[in-house]
C-alpha cells in the first residue's frame, strides 16, 4: 500500500496544475485557472515505485465553476519517451525530487485503471495510508481483461484510452450525474464524489469503458 507522507511539495500540486491546464485541448477556462482540490482517490502501483493519484480539481475563475479530473502519476526519475506528458517537476519533503506526469500517458497508472475495472485493483483514499475508498466503484468485470497498456489520444472532449477492441474514455471535464447509472452505450465506467466550491458533494462517472 502506498504511504501517504505529510509534508511540503515545492512547487505545490495546484502550482503545477494552474500552468498545466492551459495547454491542455479539453481546458475550456480562461489563461490562467484559478484551482481549487475538489476530491480523488489513488491506486497502487504493485511494485511500489510510482504514486499514482486521481485528482478532481475545480476551476473558479469564471462566471460558473468547472471541475477537471486528472490522473497523475509522481516518479522519482523521468519517464522515458513520456516529454509531451510531463506536467512539471516538485520537491517532495521525504522523497526529494519529483517528476509528475499525466497519469493517462503512463503505462503504469493506465494498467491499475484497467486493473480496477476488472476487480483486480483497490480504490485507496487520497490522504489516507492504507484505507480503501468505497465511495469510488465501478462497473464492467471482464470486458477488458488482462489490459496492461493503451495508446493515449486527447481531444477537446477527454482522453481515449484504447487497446485491443476496448476504448477507456477518461471524462477530463467532469459533470454531476448519477454516478451508479452505466452511461449510454457503455459495458464498464468508473464513477465517485467531489464536492463544489460550497462544500456540496456530487457524484459523475470519471471513465467509461466501450467496445
């Protein structure tokens, strides 16, 4: 299980994130976001050598605020052939340097994706060393088993993660829905809670697996 450290990140998650999201196709917000953490969870990596975290972060520089939901993974040295999907480099108080990319071009966060879709991997809170997160839960046992890597594409409409005859849509823009609902033409998604500026809680799908 992966520990949760407390203490400093310099430049901070939300740092990065601000100079990030600008860049990215399906940022549809001004220059410069205004951040704030909205909700997550993690999952291991089984050798336990890359962080890997879910990120929902809500940008309240406009007239209406609007979540984003970002994997991203932390390495202790960088991703080979991974330059385009590097979101920035932090220092982490215990662990030193630290290079965070975006967890849907790496392969090891995108197998535990796959992994939890097919039961084979734990939601785990995240702040919180070794406790599960039931909040996080997903549907689609076996439509895409054994999955270990996928070709990464962005678009103004999210990121595709395809391999073999299976498509992961990882939703970037997020919206409230009924998280437990199976999306239209979906045979597997993931679904969770984030909570808006006023401290609601609100549930959407963050991916959705189709054939």
């Amino acid at each position: 299980m992966a520990v949760i450290h407390r203490t400093t990140l310099a430049p901070t998650k939300l740092e990065l994130l601000t100079a990030w999201l600008p860049t990215r196709p399906w940022y549809v917000g001004p220059t410069r976001p205004s951040l704030v953490k909205s909700g997550g969870f993690r999952l291991d990596d089984p050798r336990g050598e890359v962080g890997i975290e879910f990120m929902v972060v809500t940008d309240t520089s406009g007239a209406e605020p609007v979540p984003y939901f970002v994997p991203l993974t932390y390495r202790g040295a960088p991703l080979a052939g991974a330059e385009d999907a590097l979101v920035g480099l932090t220092t982490h108080g215990v662990l030193g340097r630290r290079w965070v990319y975006d967890g849907c071009h790496d392969p090891v966060l995108v197998a535990q994706l796959f992994a939890f879709l097919d039961g084979r991997a734990v939601p785990q809170a995240q702040s919180v060393s070794d406790t599960p997160d039931p909040t996080i839960t997903c549907s689609g046992a076996g439509s895409a088993p054994g999955v270990a890597a996928a070709r990464a594409t962005d678009s103004p409409s999210g990121t595709d993660l395809s391999a073999r005859a299976v498509t992961l849509r990882v939703n970037r823009l997020l919206r409230p829905a009924d998280g437990d609902a199976l999306p239209e033409g979906a045979v597997g998604h993931v679904s969770g809670p984030w909570r808006t500026p006023e401290g609601a809680e609100v549930r959407g799908v963050f991916a959705e697996l189709r054939i």
